[in-house]
C-alpha cells in the first residue's frame, strides 16, 4: 500500500481495522471483508471520479513522505537508543550475559 501511496495511487483495502489508516489519511476506500460485489462498485466509484482519484493520490503521496529510509533508519535508531537507555525491553529479548 506504501508503494502504491507513493506512487499517487488511490488504494482499495478491506474493512480490516489494520488497514483502516489508508482510508483515515485519505488515500483509500474500504470494501466489505469477502464482498466481492462491494470491491467492485468501489472499483467501479474510483473508475467515475476522476477527482478523487487524483485527489487520493496527492494524498497518498504526502502520506508516504513520512516513510524516507533516512527517516525510518533514525527513528529505529532513536528506538534502540531509548532502549538501551532505559533498560526497558518491551520485547522481552534476552541479551548477551558473557
């Protein structure tokens, strides 16, 4: 879906709560889980509109500029630096007791 964002193109997801943010940041629509006739007119709505086509896709391609490799390198960075920091280890990983 990232791709597709940054590619300017409108998505269609299903009605999972875990892709619900496509249509939250305004770059998709849902269809029904396992309604192929509800995927359809969605296809079919996005066919008609050129608009919101275009409008979608310079919505997903503002959407995936927060998705850099620089970007997401810091914040993974930031991420093992806070752990080492705090000692918290939400993960439970066992490290080198040597």
């Amino acid at each position: 879906m990232l791709e597709a964002a940054a590619c300017g193109k409108p998505v269609i997801v299903s009605d999972i709560p875990e892709l619900d943010y496509a249509v939250k940041a305004g770059f998709g629509l849902s269809f029904r889980l396992e309604d192929a006739y509800d995927l359809a007119k969605k296809i079919e709505f996005l066919l008609e509109n050129e608009g919101l086509r275009k409008e979608m896709g310079r919505k997903g391609r503002e959407y995936a500029k927060d998705f850099t490799w620089d970007k997401i390198a810091d914040e993974y960075e930031n991420y093992l630096l806070w752990i080492v920091r705090t000692g918290n280890n939400p993960l439970g990983l066992k490290g080198n007791t040597a």
